[in-house]
C-alpha cells in the first residue's frame, strides 16, 4: 500500500475537525459551555479524549471554534445573499426560502440555541461573546435589505427596518426550532408555515 500523501493526511485531519465540532455542536447546547467536560465530546464522537486534545488543547478552544464555525456559515450565506443582483423583495424571498428549507433542521436549531448561550450565559468566556458581537452580521445584512426595500416600495414603510429585520429573525428562530421537533423523539409533529405566510411581516 502507497504511503499517504500530505494532501490525504490534511484531508484526514480536515474531516476528523469537522467531526469532532460537529459533536462539540451537540454537546455544548445540550450541556451548555460550563456543565460540559471534553470527556463528553470525546464520548459522543466516538473518540479518545487524547485524540480530541491533538485538535484543540482546551474546552475553551473548542467551544470558539464551534462559535467560529456558526457565525462563517451565517456570515458566508448572507454575504452570498447580498451580491445577488436581486431585488429586496426577491432577497428576502430567497433568504426565507433557505431558512425553511433547510436540509438539517435540527443542526440548524443547535446553532441559533449555541447563540442564544454566548449571548445570555455568563460562564461563557467574554472574548467568545464579543467575538460575536463583532462579527456575526445577519440582523444588519437584512435591516439593510428591507431598508432598501422599503425605499422601493415593496415593503412597510412606517416601521423602522431594524425593528422589522428583528421581528423577522425572531419568527425564523421560532419556525427553526419547531422544524426540529418534527425530527426529534418526541413524537411531535407541527405544521411549519410559508414562506409567503413569513414574509407578510414585511408588509403589515
């Protein structure tokens, strides 16, 4: 058998980072950041705690880059949204279209609770909360979408569009979370609107 090369072993190494915050995801939400050990991560990927520790040295090193994560794949979707050469009103459509329609809705609900922690929960360490603060820019992309928008006409004029862009997150995170009941053990099943019905907020 060939030796690897470096490009597999960056590939293995690659993907097995991808697993272990994947699990790290998971745990962190479930537990939150102070009640959970990397015992427990390594637990559920399946994994050696020495080997997590070859990843990232610290639990505090983990949970910032599971931060890190969440807010790139925000930041990068919004970022795509905005160069679209489309109009606001198609934006929105488009962006709430993706939000229903996500593949994963559970991953999805764990990400908007991951939030939720390094906004609210003090034990989180404070440079993850700015970092969030800092960098995470999906209530802006929309308050200027919907501004623009209502520029144009196509949305409520009399309503400031911060208000509008919070309101409409706010019903996304709420669609989001009951989408996931519909794949959790529970035994819940909840009729989920559409987007037609989500995006009657920006006319009202």
């Amino acid at each position: 058998m060939a030796p690897r090369s470096d490009i597999q072993y960056k590939e293995i190494r690659d993907e097995r980072r991808e697993q272990i915050l994947a699990h790290a995801l998971g745990v962190f939400t479930q537990k939150g950041y102070s009640g959970t050990k990397i015992s427990d991560v390594a637990e559920s990927a399946s994994l050696s705690q020495g080997l997590i520790y070859r990843y990232f040295t610290s639990k505090e090193e983990l949970f910032n880059a599971v931060v890190e994560q969440t807010i790139d794949l925000s930041n990068k979707a919004m970022q795509q949204l905005m160069d679209l050469s489309l109009e606001p009103k198609e934006k929105m459509a488009s962006l709430t279209a993706a939000n229903l329609g996500f593949k994963d809705s559970m991953e999805y609900a764990l990400r908007f609770l991951l939030m939720f922690q390094v906004c609210l929960n003090t034990s989180v360490p404070k440079h993850v909360r700015e970092l969030y603060g800092q960098r995470f820019i999906a209530l802006d992309c929309v308050k200027e979408i919907i501004a623009e928008g209502q520029k144009r006409g196509q949305f409520n004029s009399k309503k400031a569009a911060g208000s509008l862009s919070i309101a409409y997150w706010s019903i996304i995170q709420g669609i989001v979370f009951f989408s996931a009941l519909n794949h959790s053990d529970l035994g819940v099943s909840v009729e989920i609107p559409d987007a037609e019905t989500v995006l009657k907020i920006l006319q009202a």
